[in-house]
C-alpha cells in the first residue's frame, strides 16, 4: 500500500496540467528505455504481416494459388486478427504486459516461420489465421501499454516514435525481401520459404527478450529511483482523477454501456475510414507507382515506393512533436487525414507522374501520422476499466477497413481498370471520418491547461 504522504503527493498533483518541469526528465529517461525496444519489436511485427505480399512474388506460382486465393489467405489473416484482438487486451490487462507480450511474440514468430511448410492453398489458411491469432493482441496491447508510463501530455511523440516502425519497415522490408528472395534453391528451399524462416524466427527471440526487459509498469521499473517513480505516478494520478470523473457519468450502464456508448461509436467510425487508407499504401502503393510507368523495373518500383514511406516518417516526429507542444488533438489528427484525401485525389486525376507521386507521399504522411495523433484519444472517452477494452474495440473496427479493402479496391481496378475509383473511394472515407473526428471530445482535458497557461 501507498504511505499517507505518497497517496497526498498524489492528490496534490495538479489535474490535467501541462506538462511540468520535474516530469520532463523521467519521460525522457521512460522513453530511452521503452521506445526503441517497442519500435524493433513492431518492426518485426509488421514485418511478419506484410512479408507474404512480397513472398507471393514466387508463392503463388510454386503453390498454384490463384489471386483469389491468395487475396483470401490475407484476408483470413486480418479475420483472425480482428477476433482475438479484445481478449489480448483483456488477458494482457490481468496478468502483465511483461508475460503477454513476450508469450505472443514466441507464439507468432513460430506460426509466421511455419508458413515456409505450406503446401497448399488450404495449408496456407490455416497457417496465416495462426499467425492472425497471435498477432492480434500486439498492437492494442502496446497502445495500451504506453498508457501505463507516459501522460496523455506526452503521449502522441511516443506514438510517432513506435509507429513509425510501419513506415520503416515497409521501406526497409521491401529491399530485405527481395534480396532474401534471391536465395532460392540455397540448402533446397525456394526464395520464399528462406523469407519466413529469416522474418519469423526474430519474433520469436525477440518475445524471450520480452521477458528480460520489460516491466509490467513504472512501480515494477527498477531502472527508475523513487523519486522518477513519485513523479511519474503524480502525473498518471492526475489523469486517472479524470478518469474516475468519466467513470462516475458512465457508471449506471456499465462498461458494456460504455463501450457501446455514442462517443465509442464515433472514435471506431473514424478509426475505419482513417485505416481504410493505412491499408491502401500498405497493400496497393506498388502497384499505383507502377502504373505511372509500365516499362519500369521491379528495382525501380521498390525504390520509388520507399520515397512516400520516407516522407512519412519524418512527418510523423515533427507532427507529433508539434500536437504535444501545442497540447491540441482535434486538429492536429483532422489536418493530416484532409492531406492525405488531397493526395489520393491528385493520384487519381493527375496525367502528370511527379504530381502523382506528390499524391501518394501526402496520402502516405498525412494517414500515418493521423494514426499517431489518433490514438492519443480515445482514453479521454473511456474509464480506466473500459480501457482495455475499449482500445481493443476500436482497434479491432479499423482493421475490418484493412480486411474490407483489398476486396473493394481489387473489384473496383478489375471493373474499371484504372486506380482511380479505388483512390477516390478512399479519399471519400477519409472526408467522412474527419467529419466523425469533428464531433469528438478530444481536447477536454486540453483546454483547462490552455486556460492555465
């Protein structure tokens, strides 16, 4: 139990102040050890979700899978991971990060590596829904993790500076994968096999090394002294205060109530418009770039389509560097998805290549970076119990945008043989969702600390 005095240092902590002198330091010292240990581990992450596009490079062909076929494996995969995200979150919330994480990561890098035994179309399936299933708790579980350590004040520079993982490593992950592809036949095994061995198997070191370096939270941190720790809690207390406020207005219905709440509704709706895009340039970007020029070569396209993923990350430190400084959310997450619906638009209608590729780095940046911005949100909307959930929830709504997508762009490019509808579906979405983001609550708790500055 906390001592009289620490539990009154921790009411004495003002609420929702701006950021204060004495946190700046444990935050810095927080985001030292956490950040670049959580971005490797999103990396391989990621990496172990996007890696069969570049596998079916020679997959399909060695298996017979139809595109159909194949569009289904990933299309089961994002099924999967949609319906055990909500319990990830719930289990991780019960028995600690430190042990849920790493088990998870052991549990994908494994079934990620198994994909080099598929055989078939069926075999394929089942094999990425195992990789789906145990996937699907990383991402929330990491989103709600950094709520444990840094105060919403801080939050948005810690997300850009985890997230951008998914822009490194759709950059990096393109020239890794194609030189691992270079080694068919080596000890018998095709190209694609040696890229699931060589993408998997870190994941499941890394989740052993899950175990060794982190904590389940800041009381846990023996790299942080006491004071760091005080200083730390009086900050996280303070927003907890308003948590407690949230709770008390949502407490006669419950967290089901909760979850299911108007406002909920209204941050998911937003969060499946905003990812419709995410898995537009994840899915689609190469295949756009090369139909700016038929005649260009696969070396080419890749290194084309690693310039939009290159602006992205460094939109993403400065914007997210910018919505802390200013203490603002709202429009720091509607100004970029506005942005990125300009760049699908000079995408589809453009004749001129460069205006094209002008496109796809907005829509690449300004989707990224609302995603970083975004989930700095939807805790104010949410009690400390519904939390778990609650992230869960959203995250899992998004990410029916990531299973529904291949599907609508494919059908609307076979129809219509141009991307053109596909980009502008997806610029339509993303005006919707600013629409939803404008009748949000995000700054509540931001404009007491403009009052007081």
């Amino acid at each position: 139990m906390e001592s009289s005095s620490q539990a009154g240092a921790l009411h004495a902590a003002p609420a929702a102040t701006a950021p204060q002198t004495h946190e700046q330091p444990v935050i810095a010292k927080v985001s030292r050890h956490l950040l670049w240990f959580l971005f490797v581990l999103f990396f391989f992450s990621f990496l172990d979700r996007i890696n069969i596009g570049f596998a079916g490079l020679t997959m399909m062909k060695d298996l017979g899978l139809t595109s159909t076929q194949f569009g289904l494996a990933t299309t089961l995969f994002y099924v999967a991971y949609i319906a055990f995200g909500i319990p990830g979150n719930v289990v991780l919330a019960r028995i600690g990060a430190r042990k849920w994480i790493g088990t998870i990561m052991i549990a994908w890098g494994i079934a990620s590596t198994a994909t080099m035994f598929a055989s078939s179309p069926g075999t394929l399936y089942v094999l990425r829904v195992l990789v789906g299933v145990t996937e699907a708790g990383f991402l929330p579980g990491i989103l709600l993790y950094l709520t444990y350590w840094f105060p919403a004040a801080y939050r948005a520079r810690a997300n850009a500076l985890f997230m951008i993982a998914m822009p490194v490593t759709a950059a990096v992950g393109s020239a890794l994968s194609g030189f691992i592809l270079g080694l068919d036949g080596t000890m018998g095994l095709k190209g694609w096999q040696w890229l699931f061995l060589l993408e998997g198997l870190p994941s499941a070191i890394l989740g052993l090394a899950v175990y060794a370096y982190l904590d389940d939270g800041p009381q846990q941190a023996r790299w942080l002294d006491d004071e760091e720790k005080r200083a730390l809690a009086a900050a996280l207390a303070a927003e907890h205060r308003q948590d407690v406020a949230v709770q008390t207005k949502s407490g006669a219905q419950g967290i089901v109530g909760e979850l299911l709440s108007p406002v909920v509704v209204k941050f998911a709706i937003a969060y499946f418009c905003l990812v419709n895009t995410l898995a537009m340039v994840a899915v689609w970007t190469p295949l756009i770039v090369k139909s700016f020029s038929a005649d260009a070569s696969n070396r080419t396209i890749g290194l084309l389509a690693a310039i939009p993923q290159i602006c992205t990350i460094v939109a993403m430190i400065w914007w997210g560097r910018r919505s802390d400084r200013r203490q603002e959310r709202k429009w720091h997450l509607m100004i970029p998805m506005l942005f990125s619906a300009a760049g699908w638009l000079c995408t589809a209608y453009s004749a001129n290549p460069a205006v094209r590729m002008l496109g796809v780095c907005l829509a690449s940046a300004g989707s990224y970076t609302a995603m970083s911005i975004f989930w700095t949100t939807p805790d104010h909307a949410l009690s400390f119990r519904a939390r778990a959930i609650g992230i869960a929830v959203i995250n899992a709504t998004g990410n029916i945008s990531s299973a529904l997508n291949p599907l609508i762009v494919g059908w609307l490019k076979d129809a219509t043989h141009s991307f053109s509808s596909g980009l502008l579906y997806s610029a339509v979405l993303l005006v919707i969702g600013v629409i939803v983001v404008t009748l949000l609550p995000m700054d509540k708790r931001e404009a007491p600390r403009t009052r007081a500055a």
